[in-house]
C-alpha cells in the first residue's frame, strides 16, 4: 500500500473480472461472451468511421445511438442514456442514483461489482439472501430501503423474475429508486423497459456485450424517465463527457438495425444452452434453470474447485466462484454447439 493513495483507496476491494487467458487453442467459458461475431452490418459500420474524422472528437451525446435504443424500444430521446459499457453505466447509476440516507439492497448471490461500487461511493447497503432454490424472492424487497437493484436474470445464477412480480415490486415501493439489471435478457427473458412509461421509479439497465456480440466495444444504456436519466447525465457531465467513440456509437446503431440477425444469434445460444443442461444433466450435474447465455451447475460428487482446474488442463476454462453458498458451482458459459461438446468431453474424461 502506498502512502501517497487518498484515504477511500485503502478501504476498496476491487472487482475481480473473468480472466482473459493469453493460452492458444482454450475453449474459453468463462466470461460470458457471446460465441458468434456481430452483425455484419456492424462491422460494415466500423470501416466507414475509420477515416479523417477520426481526428475530431465524438458526439458527447451520441445522439445517433440514442434515436436507434429509443426507436427500437419504442420510447424518446430523452428517456435513454449511454455509456462505455454497462459498468460505467452502472457506476453512474450508484453515484447519482442509489446513495440515499436508507441501505441499498441487492442479493447476497448476485453481481460481484455491486459492493465494489457501494465501497468506491461510500454507499450503506444492505443484501438480501436468495432462497434455498437460489432464487430471488422480490418479497424480501418489501422493506425500508433507500434503494434497490438487482439483475434479471440474476448472475452468477441465470435465474429469472417475471416482469409481474417485478411491477408488484414497483406498486409496493412507489417512492424508492428500482435499478434492473438486464444483461443477459435477450437470452430468454422479458425486459422490463415495456414498464417504464407508468413508473418513475423504475431505471433498466441494458448492455450491448452479449447478446449484440459487442462486449470489446464496451457499450451500455439505461431506460428511464426523463428526471433519472437527467440525473445520470449530470453525473456523466462532471467525470467524462465523451464516454463513446465513433466507433462505439456507430457500431452500436447499426446493430439495433439488423434485427433478424440479433434474434437468430440469441436463438441459436439459447438452443445450444438447452442441449448442454440435458447433457450435464446425464453426467450427474444438478443445473439451475437458466434464462441467460450461461449455466450455474454443481456435481454432488466433485467438488467445483477441483473440476475446474481439471477442465483447465483439458483445454477448457469455466468460471469458479469461491464465495460462501457457491464455492461448490460453476458458471459455465454457453459456447458453439462445438465449443460446448469440447467441455462435455473434457467432462467425461475428468469424471471417469
């Protein structure tokens, strides 16, 4: 530790990320990216900014982006706000949203960067532990809170909440900001953004990584009434104005104009998802039931740590959580039908 840091330095536990491994030839697992390219019509997209432009700064409000969120979700301008991936999204959402006088609430099992922004912010939380099932139960939410947030489906679980039991939510906390998290909606689930037109309280968090296959251009939103989104602007505006590059911005505007292509993607992960919780299923793996583009699963005969340090030698990286209540799963993203055969082969190996 260095003399020299300022005070909240010393008290931060940074978020660890999936690693990214430098090995050739692994069937990388572990991070939740999508196994399929972007839209063609991205990439056609991208080599039309890569010109002299390049030398001015970018649009700090990314307009064109705005209108194609805003036109694909039936909603305005102003009810949508961008940033360089959803984690800064989310950070902005912490600072200008979710620091009130009452804790924060979120689950015990759920996205590891939440207490990491409650320790960068100085934000007094409070989580809420799932069921048995590793559900969340939005009933455990009907408390005293200055704020809630939590992901739809919920991570590392997969687990998901029907968008009834969501505005149930909304009715019974009418005056308490709401934060959902939707990474990984588009794999199964029913977005929340529908509810935002008779709900103030209510912001939805949306990010372009997975399901539009462009986590390496970093690349969030949020949905909400105007008054939230001002908020988030303001917050934006005093850290950094020019959050997205040209790049970004139009990369991600044309994807939300090739729709066919972003729902066959999804369908085809969503397939691949199903065959793998039947085969893991036969090998003795017990599957929570998922509705992203991962599985959480655990052997009651092997322990977790150790298998995923054996699939690691065959080639195969998933992600291991030590936590308390998890250390026992494995969150396993879902590949190519070819990638996921890999592991299953790499399973059958480890477990004979």
């Amino acid at each position: 530790m260095s003399r020299f840091w300022s005070p909240v330095v010393h008290t931060l536990t940074p978020y660890v990320p999936g690693e990214q491994p430098k090995l050739q030839k692994i069937v990388k697992l572990n991070t939740n990216e999508n196994p399929y390219g972007p839209s063609p019509k991205v990439i056609a997209a991208l080599h039309d900014v890569a010109g002299d432009a390049l030398r001015l700064y970018p649009d700090p409000n990314a307009d064109q982006l705005k209108d194609a969120i805003a036109a694909y979700h039936d909603v305005k301008r102003e009810n949508v706000f961008v940033g360089n991936g959803s984690d800064e999204v989310l950070a902005h959402v912490f600072c200008g949203l979710l620091k009130h006088d009452k804790p924060l609430l979120f689950p015990d099992i759920s996205y590891s960067f939440y207490p990491v922004y409650c320790g960068l912010y100085q934000i007094d939380y409070r989580t809420v532990k799932l069921n048995n099932a590793f559900e969340i139960d939005l009933a455990d939410y009907e408390q005293d809170a200055g704020a809630i947030i939590f992901p739809n489906p919920n991570a590392p679980t997969g687990h998901l909440l029907p968008l009834a039991a969501i505005e149930k939510l909304l009715v019974r906390q009418p005056d308490v900001v709401i934060v959902i998290d939707e990474a990984y909606i588009d794999f199964g689930g029913e977005s929340a953004i529908k509810l935002v037109d008779r709900y103030p309280n209510l912001l939805v968090v949306q990010t372009l990584s997975k399901s539009r296959s462009l986590a390496g251009l970093r690349i969030g939103f949020a949905i909400g009434q105007p008054q939230l989104i001002e908020g988030l602007e303001r917050v934006k505006n005093s850290f950094n104005s020019y959050p997205l590059d040209r790049f970004a911005i139009a990369g991600a505007a044309a994807s939300f104009g090739d729709d066919e292509y972003f729902r066959a993607m999804c369908t085809k992960v969503i397939a691949s998802r199903e065959r793998l919780v039947t085969a893991m299923a036969q090998l003795g793996f017990e599957v929570i039931p998922s509705a992203a583009n991962f599985i959480f699963a655990h052997h009651p005969e092997h322990d977790a740590g150790q298998l995923a340090a054996a699939l690691r030698e065959h080639g195969v990286i998933v992600r291991h959580f030590k936590a308390a209540r998890i250390d026992q799963h494995l969150r396993i993203s879902i590949g190519t039908d070819a990638e996921c055969d890999a592991l299953l082969a790499a399973l059958h190996a480890v477990l004979r």
